[in-house]
C-alpha cells in the first residue's frame, strides 16, 4: 500500500478509525452520529518507509481470508439462493461468501508489480464503457500466505443491484483485457514468471442449451453409425441365397428308397405339407430327388438282396 492511498482512503475509514489513534497534534476529532471521528490534520500523517514500500509492491495478503475470519464475516451475509441464477456454472472465489455469476483469473507470478496494477485496473474500469454499460466491478487481491510465490485473484462480477442481464461473451472480454494488463506489470520483461494460470467463465442458459443440443445431435450421428455398421457386417457374413431358395422351396420332404428290391421301381414319400402317403414311379422318383437332392435320404435293405438271400439258404 502506498502513502498516498494509506492517508488518503485508508485512515479515513471505519478500519482505519478503530486500528490507528493518532497523536493528539496530528489529529482533529469530530462526533458524527454520536461515533467520534479522527482526521488527520496533514495530507502525510504516516510515511511508510524503507523496504515495507518495496515489499508490498507485490500486494500482500488480506487477514480476513483465514478461514475461521471469513466464515465469521458470511455468517452476517445471506446469499440470495431463493432467487433464480443468471447464469449456469456459477464461481465462488476466495473472498466471497457466496456464489456468482462473473470471469476469474488465477495467477502465480514473481516480480510482478501488483500495486501499478491495481492502478490499471482502477482506471479501466471508470473509463471502459462495456464495464460502466454492462454496470460490472473488478476486484483484484493476492490470496496467498505471504508466500514466496504469490498467487493472485481477478474476478469480475456484476455491481449490486445490477438490472443487466448476464452476457458471458462480455465477461470473457473483459478478463481477456485484464489478462493483457497481467502481462504488462512485470519488473522484468520477456521472463517465465507466470505459472498456474487457471481462467474460469459462468456459462449463459442459452449458450448451455445450445451445447447440449449439439452433443445430443452428435450422440445421435454415432449410435446410427453404429447400427449401419452392424446391418453391413451382417449382410457381408450372413448367405441370403439359401435363405431365399429355402423360402421359394414349395416342401421339403425325405425320400426311403428300398433299393435291392426285385422290382426296385417304388418310393415312398414322407411330406411336410400333410400326412399323405404317395407311390410313385421311378421317372418321378428321380425328378424329384435331382430337385431336392440335399433333402433326401437313402437306404439299402439287405433283406432284398439275392445275393445275400442265396447265401443264407446255403448256410
């Protein structure tokens, strides 16, 4: 913090009211609303000095962020859940008790000059027109432990009270800018100071409704895929010609043919279509076994044959 913004707007403020009790000849007292107040009589009542100026160049910690403070703070803070969102895929960054619709920036960087960019950030946001149109606030600390790689926050969110409806391409704008003033605030340019840069946006309705439509029309293409696929690879392995000769065949029968008879010239059909017993000639017999030759049968009686016969009567 520099002297300017310590005399300036710190001391002047409830914090600074209960943290400092000037010395009586530097300080005017005054009662507003039965409080007393004390202002200070010079423009520079306390000079910060030394390497405590340089240090903080880097930002430093807030206090309030421990976790047992912060949770002190929200419990006197009620976040509005009974009113509908604005927006899908809400953040919650460090420093608020409640979730919003808004862009975040996350960083780890050394020598970054986090005080000339607060300043930057100051100043973009009272002249941008999109930010005062669109009625939006952009507030910047460092979130870490006083470590010795700091890690900085950047959100943008709406202003209380804010009738604007929620733009998420606004919002990306915005961050996009303020990314290049990240950039911008190194003490040494052109090195690899930044790590862990993490970006997150709330997401429109109508930009989420969108994409699901688009993953289901995707989803969809896919399974009809699939089942092209499978009625292809099953007409390739599967023979339809049998299958369509089966279907034409008028019946399938089976055919004993008793060869080794003396006449060896009858044939008794067994049919599928009724229980119709049929004799036939051999003219017929052989028509029909040419025609459906793989659905016949044939046997030998060895009874008939004379061969045979003459044999056992010997014995």
């Amino acid at each position: 913090m520099s002297n300017e913004t310590f005399n300036d707007s710190f001391l002047p403020s409830v914090e600074g009211q209960y943290q400092f009790d000037l010395a009586p000849k530097l300080k005017s007292e005054r009662r507003i609303n039965g409080i007393n107040y004390q202002w200070p009589k010079f423009r520079n009542t306390v000079t910060i000095m030394g390497e405590t100026e340089a240090k903080h160049s880097a930002g430093q910690f807030n206090s309030n962020l421990e976790a047992e403070k912060l949770a002190l703070i929200c419990s006197y803070q009620q976040c509005q859940s009974k009113t509908a969102p604005k927006c899908s895929r809400m953040l919650q960054p460090i420093g608020h008790c409640c979730e919003i619709c808004g862009s975040m920036l996350r960083f780890r960087a050394t020598l970054f000059n986090f005080d000339k960019f607060q300043k930057q950030v100051e100043n973009y946001e009272k002249e941008n027109r999109i930010v005062n149109k669109y009625e939006l606030n952009i507030a910047s600390l460092r979130i870490d432990h006083n470590d010795s790689l700091p890690q900085y926050q950047v959100v943008v969110l709406a202003r209380q009270n804010a009738t604007h409806p929620f733009d998420e391409q606004i919002y990306r704008s915005i961050l996009k800018d303020l990314a290049g003033f990240v950039q911008n605030n190194y003490e040494v340019l052109h090195s690899m100071t930044v790590t862990e840069i993490e970006e997150i946006v709330s997401v429109d309705f109508h930009t989420l409704v969108k994409d699901d439509l688009i993953l289901t029309l995707i989803l969809l293409l896919a399974v009809g895929a699939v089942v092209i696929g499978v009625i292809l690879t099953i007409r390739r392995n599967f023979d339809f010609t049998n299958f369509r000769g089966l279907s034409k065949q008028n019946s399938v029968y089976e055919a004993v043919h008793w060869r080794g008879a003396k006449t060896e010239d009858e044939l008794e059909l067994l049919r599928n279509e009724g229980s119709i017993s049929n004799t036939i000639r051999d003219d017929v017999q052989n028509s029909s076994m040419n025609s459906a030759s793989e659905y016949s049968s044939t046997f030998e009686n060895i009874a008939f044959d004379e061969e045979i016969v003459d044999d056992i009567k010997e014995q």
